[in-house]
C-alpha cells in the first residue's frame, strides 16, 4: 500500500505531472475512471456481471479498470496527505456504530 | 490491505449484506461515493482545493469521502477476486510504457 | 427547453453564481448529482427499480434527482453555447449510422 | 424536448434495447457518460476549460459527450414516466426558496 503510494508518485514526479494533479483535477480523473468501470457492467444481467471474471477479455478489462480507479485513488489520497487504509478503516468503524448487526442484518434501508 | 478486505468482508457478512454486494450494486455505490467526493470540490477555487485539509471541518468530510469510496473500491475489487494492489501495480507499469518518461514529461496530452 | 436554459441562466445570475459556474465545476456537480441520482438505485432489484416510481417517497427523491442532473447539464451546455438537443439529436443520428438497426437488433455488444 | 424523446425511444424499439434499458442499467450508462465528458475537461486549466469550445478538436468531442449524457437521461426519464423539463422546472423552484437572491448572493456555501 505504501510501495503503492511511493511508487505512484515517484511516476508523477518523473513525469513533471504534479503540476496537472491538483485536488479537483485527481477526483475529476478518479470520477472518469470509474465511469469507465461502470460501463463494463451497464448492459450485463447480474447474472452476467457475477460472472465477469470467468471472461477472460472482460475479466482483463475489469482488472485494468479496476486498477486505474486505484491508481488515482491512491494519488489523490497521497496529494491530500490522506492513509488510504486508515481513512477507509476509521470509516468502517463509524458505519459499523451507525448500522449495529441486530438492527441492520438482511436490510438494505441504507446498504 | 488484506486487513482492510477482509474486515469489509466481515462486516458485509456479519449484516447478511452479499446478496446486495452484487458487482453491479457495487460499482454504482462506488460511483455514489466518489460523487459525494466530487461534491467537496466542485465549488473551491483550485487555491481553496489545494489547501481543503487544513480546514478542519471540510477536511474531515474530504477524510471520510476517501474512506467510503476506499471501502466499496475494497468490496468490490474483493467479490470480483481481484488484488487491488496488484491490480494498481501491474496498471502503472502498462502505462509507463504507454508514456515514456521522455515524451511524456510535462505534458498533459494525456495525463 | 429555451424557457429551462433561460430560468436556469436567470437563478444563476441573481445569485451572483457565475463566478462558480465554470465548465470543470458545472462538470463536477453534474457528476455529484449523477452520483446521488445513483445511489437511489444501487441497493434496489432490477424489479424493485423498474417500478420504483409507484412508490411515493423513493419515486420523489428519483424525480428530484432527476431535476438535478438536468439542471446541471443544462446550466454547463449553457455556459458552454450548447443547443442541449439539438448536442443530443446529432449524436442520435452518429449511433444510428454506427449501430444499423439490423445488425444491432437484440444485441449488448456495445448498447 | 417531446421530439427528443420520442426519437431516442424509437431508436431503442428499433433495435429491440427495451431489454438492456432498465432504470439501474441506463443510471450506469448515464454515469459512464459523465465520466467521459469529466475526461474532456480533468486536466484543463480553469482557463484551458472555459474555452474549450474554440478549439475545433476539443470542443466537438464536448459537443458529443454532452449529447450523449442528453440522450441516456432523456431515455432513463422516459422509461421511469418523468418529464424531464417539469422535473428540472420543479426542482429549481425549490432550490430558488432555499437560497433566496439576499442570503445567497455571491455565496458558494452550498452551490
């Protein structure tokens, strides 16, 4: 995760790319990425879509637009001067306050 | 990383919450959530985004988007049985290829 | 359509909010609002979407959102000097020629 | 607005894409459309951005992607019963109560 977030950078910087990696235009990316992501699975059933992987250019298609999502994820975290996994982790702990077992067990009221 | 997929996991399953982990659902939440990122940014001058962790309130929202959008890309990546870190990696050496340090320096033709 | 670009135009400018109305921001917030647009479907079946609009509160919250993106995008092929539909119907006509009908017929390859 | 409608449904008919176009499939494809004209404008400066429209190249690519977002939410409202005029109509009405012209003015507290 860390070699992840150096490596990205050291990327970047070898590139003379900070300059273009501001905070809006890295969410702008990540935004593009993931739309990109979705329309690998707009028009599949969900039958279709649980099966992606076994497809080996759609699986490799998924994978690649999966990783650009991390890619720019991890960027924008690192401009930010965010932990990824912390953020995420601290996050979870506050859902898992918020949608306690009993109460949230089966329910989609909110995910 | 592993930690963080499989405490996501966990808490999915402690909820009975796969059946609505489909990939579809996934990605559309994960596109949810990088629009409540989005919606951090869209109307700070590039000057205001640049320095947005430094307000304490907007930067704690900044801080909670990343991790919810970092929870579902988690999820996801881990139904479809996909290495995120992996994934990132092996994406950044395609597009070092892509765009060689040379001719990519300081343009953003692309990225 | 004219008499929505002109209401639009007119709240916007009463408001002072040209400043803010640049093509990326008005680009952000179409994004943002596509995002919660989103997030009323993900959790829903395929069946509980297709009638979700025979629920009186879920159905509100669809059309509101609906507004929303379409003032957004209204408001950017504004700013831009965009005719939104006559933006949307030669597009129609590229797809047309791209996807004849009968090869197209009953097939996702594409749309 | 009405002809737009009409003709973008008929160009579904005719390919038989009734079946592909369900309210969660075509909120995705209208995503993955935004994500695309986010691409346009990501790595512009705010400057580069607001004129975008002078450059032959640029600017008919933004042309095409703001008619494809056109056409996907005039689609996505026909299939759930919306329209869309009235929708945006509607909803700026509500907005204009929430920030009136005096509090509002020159503000971007919210938008």
């Amino acid at each position: 995760m860390q070699d992840l977030t150096i490596q990205v950078r050291a990327f970047a910087e070898e590139r003379d790319w900070q300059q273009f990696h501001t905070p809006k235009n890295l969410a702008m990316a990540l935004a593009g990425e993931v739309g990109e992501l979705l329309a690998e699975f707009q028009w599949l059933t969900p039958e279709q879509a649980a099966t992606v992987m076994s497809d080996p250019e759609a699986g490799a298609r998924v994978r690649a637009e999966i990783g650009d999502v991390m890619i720019y994820l991890t960027r924008l975290a690192d401009v930010l001067g965010i932990d990824l996994a912390e953020a995420a982790l601290t996050k979870l702990a506050e859902v898992a306050v918020r949608y306690p077992v009993d109460q949230a067990k089966g329910s989609a009221t909110k995910r």
